[in-house]
C-alpha cells in the first residue's frame, strides 16, 4: 500500500510517520512540496505519486487565531481536504481524513455521537466542518476520525504548556468548566494503522464498505482544571517547578477569542463496534506518556 502523509510535523502526523511503516511504504509531504493553501500543488502532488492512500493529519489548529485569520483556516480545514477527495478519486485512491470535537456546540449533557448534529460555534469548528462535509459529497472512499484534546510530547498543546509554565509561575488558573477527553496522539496514530491492518491491500474496498465518520477520543472524561492536576501528579519533574497553587476559574474568568464548547466529550461506541478497538482510559495514557 502506498500511502500519502500530509502534516508530518505535526502531532498526530509525526506518529504517523512511525505508525504506518506497519502498514504500507509511507512517502510523506512538507508544507513546501504540498502546499496545502494552493488546489494546484494539491492536485499535482497526488497526481504525481498516485498513492493507495491518502492520510491527511494536516490542520490549521490555531484556534483562536483563526478568529482573525478565517480565510487561511478555511483554505487548509474546508477547501485543501475536498481538493484531496476530488484528486485522490481521479488517481484510485482512498482518504483518512481527521477532525475535532469543536464541530459541535457543548450544549449536549451526554457524549456526543456520530449522527448527532453539528453546530460549531468557532472559525475553527466551522472550517473542520467544512472538510467533513466536502470529502463526505466526494463519493471518495474515506474515513473521517473525529478526536478532542490532542496532546503528546511534540509540538504546542496543553500538556507542554502547563510544564512549561510550572517552570515559570508559582500561579497557574486553568479552566474548570469546559468537559472533554484527552487524547494522545500516538494513539490516534496506533489505532488508524490497526484500521488499516485490517485492510490488508484492498484499502479502498474496505473504506467503500467500513469507511464513513466515526469518534476517536480516549476513554473517560475531564475538565482542563483536572487534567492538569493529573499532569503535575504523574510528572516527576518536581525538582524544576516553580509551581505553587493551581487554582480552578470559569470560561468566562478566562476570554478567549474563539468560544469552546463547554461539554465536547465523544464516544467512539461505533469505532468498537466496526473496528473491534477499545481506546484507554486517558489517565492511563497520561501515565505512559508523562514515564517517557
């Protein structure tokens, strides 16, 4: 299987560099040989390789600065995954596409599934929306993966962030009142190529009959507040904190410019039911990856 990998220095894309040598020979892309803001370069790019596969980690994840930069957003989140549906249909191929949890509107009480409606309420959210939409109307054989909260040990995400402030404020607020699942991007990474495992050589076959939306997101639920307190309980770099009290404040203690859904949590019920995958607990994860 050849497979086509976008955003390899990334999060999720960096594991997928690793992951997927499993699976097939993996011919990953920069930004300057793929440029993900220019359709022709898309086009041409998939057109030249003519890849089985195409796995598509890349993202505009700035999700505040996408407030102020909708334009850039949208060209990589909504318009560069429908240009890779068309393309990877004209050369064969098939596409693994991922989104976020931000698609929808916190306003659910219970975790949201796949044929719960969408309503984004950030730039962000509505252009990953976008690119859903746009792949799902291709007709391309596709898996889009749904996940929240991505974090790992490269890259910007809140578990960096809240190590790196312990080294430089005795104070740290985080918010307690927004709800969701952690999850580490070396599982995503794991549990796409044991999808594809299962695919053998006949990916596309495979995503015409298996293929479709599901959630992604590890087991089990959170606050921002409380996986912080997780983080500085399993990270044993004591000795460089400056760290003193962690205290729990409110969105609205907190403005930012993009607004986050105050209960994103999803369940990848329909994941295990297809695939026969369980994800982990995220507090487990977290302990594996903080003994790193």
């Amino acid at each position: 299987m050849k497979i086509l990998l976008t955003g390899i220095t990334g999060q999720i894309g960096w594991e997928l560099q690793r992951t997927l040598m499993t699976v097939g020979e993996v011919i990953p892309v920069r930004r300057n040989e793929m440029d993900l803001t220019q359709p022709n370069s898309i086009s041409g790019t998939i057109q030249q390789v003519k890849p089985d596969l195409i796995v598509n980690p890349a993202a505009y994840t700035a999700v505040d600065k996408a407030e102020s930069e909708p334009e850039l957003a949208m060209a990589i989140n909504g318009i560069a995954p429908g240009i890779m549906a068309e393309s990877a249909k004209k050369v064969g191929a098939a596409l693994i596409h991922y989104s976020t949890d931000y698609v929808f509107d916190g306003a659910n009480t219970t975790p949201y599934t796949e044929s719960d409606k969408p309503n984004p309420q950030n730039i962000y959210g509505k252009t990953k929306l976008v690119g859903e939409q746009a792949i799902a109307s291709s007709g391309v054989p596709h898996l889009i993966l749904r996940t929240s909260w991505v974090y790992g040990l490269r890259g910007k995400n809140f578990l960096l962030t809240m190590q790196k402030l312990a080294q430089e404020r005795e104070e740290i607020k985080v918010v307690a009142d927004q709800i969701g699942a952690p999850t580490w991007s070396r599982v995503i990474a794991e549990t796409t190529a044991q999808i594809l495992s299962q695919a053998r050589h006949h990916v596309s076959d495979f995503l015409v009959s298996k293929g479709g939306l599901y959630h992604l997101t590890a087991s089990g639920q959170t606050s921002w507040y409380t996986f912080a307190q997780a983080i500085f309980a399993h990270d044993v770099q004591h000795s460089e904190r400056k760290l003193q009290n962690l205290i729990a404040i409110t969105s609205k203690e907190y403005p930012t410019a993009a607004k986050r859904p105050a209960y994103s949590l999803l369940i990848s019920q329909k994941l295990s039911n297809t695939f026969g995958l369980f994800l982990p607990d995220w507090q487990k994860t977290l302990e594996l990856v903080l003994s790193e």
